[in-house]
C-alpha cells in the first residue's frame, strides 16, 4: 500500500510539473472576465510557432506584457493564433469575428474576437 501511494504521489508530481498555468499581463486567463478579447499570432524568427499576443482593454505599458506567458514568465509558443482560439473555449470564450490587420506594405495577419458565451 505504502508503494503504490509513494508511486501514485510522484506521478502526480511528474505530471503537474508539466502543466502551465496562462497569464497576460500578470492575469490568469481564467480570471479574465471581459466580454470579448482580442488575439493576434506573433511570428517568431526562425520558427513555425507564433506567440500570442491577447488584449483585453488592460493597459499595456510594453507590448511584451501582452503575450501569453507561462508560471516562470516565458512567452508560451503555438502551432497558430487559430490553435489558441480553439484552446480558450475551455476558458468560456467563442469566436466572435476575424479581420485582417496590414503589417507592412505587403503582408497582414489575422485579428480574432471572441466573445464569451
């Protein structure tokens, strides 16, 4: 018995160093309580993965203050902004609207709304 509790803890301890609470700006995500949000995929150089840039009319001294970051404060990478969008329905939220955003003279990249049911 004892074992399989010694067994059971450290899997438990092995699992949870996995997991990766998401913050903005210091705010959890589960703790944003705004009716829309608004997301953008930021390329990285050199990568296929995008951080993600999120803003919910908090104010943003530094535009690195509004990417998604991890428990230690690193930016979190993902496969696309649209593999995000899809990740925040566990967190109450659904896509509201999608608009193109110009970046330069010749390249732009979508902006997602969502709306919290």
């Amino acid at each position: 018995m004892k074992k399989l509790f010694i067994s059971a803890a450290l899997a438990a301890c092995f699992g949870l160093h996995y997991a990766k609470a998401q913050t903005v700006n210091g705010v959890r995500l589960s703790e944003i309580t705004s009716d829309y949000i608004q997301v953008k995929g930021v390329k990285r150089t050199f990568s296929d993965k995008v951080f993600i840039s999120l803003e919910y009319g908090q104010m943003v001294p530094y535009v690195d203050d509004s990417y998604i970051k991890d428990d230690h404060g690193k930016k979190m990478e993902f496969d696309s902004a649209l593999d995000f969008v899809n990740k925040t329905k566990n967190y109450g939220y659904e896509l509201f609207q999608v608009f193109s955003e110009q970046t330069s003279n010749d390249s732009s990249r979508a902006v997602y709304v969502l709306k919290r049911k």
